[in-house]
C-alpha cells in the first residue's frame, strides 16, 4: 500500500497548463506596459543618471527572468505525474532560484556602489 502513487489525473494536468498559458499572456501584457513606462520615465528625466538608470534597466531584467522561471517551474510541474516528482521538481528549481537571487544581489550591489562612488567623485 506504501508503495501506490497518487497520480495527477489528465484533466487537471491540461487545466495547469492552460492556466500557465493564460498567465503568462497577461504577465507579458503587464512587463509591456512596464517597459512603457520605464522607458517614458527615463525619457522625461534628464537628471537621472546613467549609473540609476542601469541599476532600474537590470532589476526589471533580474524580475523579468525570475518571472519567467516561475512560469517555466509552473509549466513543468503542471506536467508532473506523481508528487514525487513534484517535489523532486520543487526542489530543484528552489536550488537554481537561490543560486540565481545570489548572483542578481551581487551584481545589483555592485552597481549601486559603482553609483555611489560616481556620484562622490562628481561632488
């Protein structure tokens, strides 16, 4: 009895992925207007400097891909069969996201401080 799985029925697994699909419609309807609206913003202000203006362009980038990510995990795991490997799935894209939140925290926090000492130099 221990060793039965408890399979995700068919119908379910294609309500997910519809469910993903129409998700990810409306994320990139949402990213559109955002790109918009950063690019309005960088455009009407003169002041901002180029050092502010990376620092924006790569956190919507670092938002962007994680995003993305998350509709990759979701897609996949709207195909699983089992909770095994749900779970198997699970942790691995946990493992992956973790490595990649390091690596964007380390390059955001050196843009700021490439900022911050420009910004000093110029005072």
């Amino acid at each position: 009895m221990a060793d039965q799985q408890f399979e995700i029925p068919e119908q379910m697994r294609e309500m997910a992925e519809r469910n993903v699909a129409q998700a990810r419609e409306a994320y990139a309807q949402f990213i559109e207007a955002a790109r918009k609206a950063q690019d309005a913003v960088a455009q009407s202000s003169a002041a901002m400097t180029s050092g502010a203006r990376e620092l924006q362009e790569r956190a919507l980038r670092y938002a962007e891909e994680n995003i993305e990510a998350g509709f990759a995990f979701a897609g996949d795991l709207a195909k699983v069969r089992d909770l095994k490997e749900a779970f198997e799935l699970q942790q691995s894209f946990a493992r992956q996201q973790m490595e990649a939140f390091a690596k964007q925290a380390q390059d955001l926090t050196r843009l700021v401080t490439e900022a911050a000492q420009k910004a000093q130099s110029k005072s």
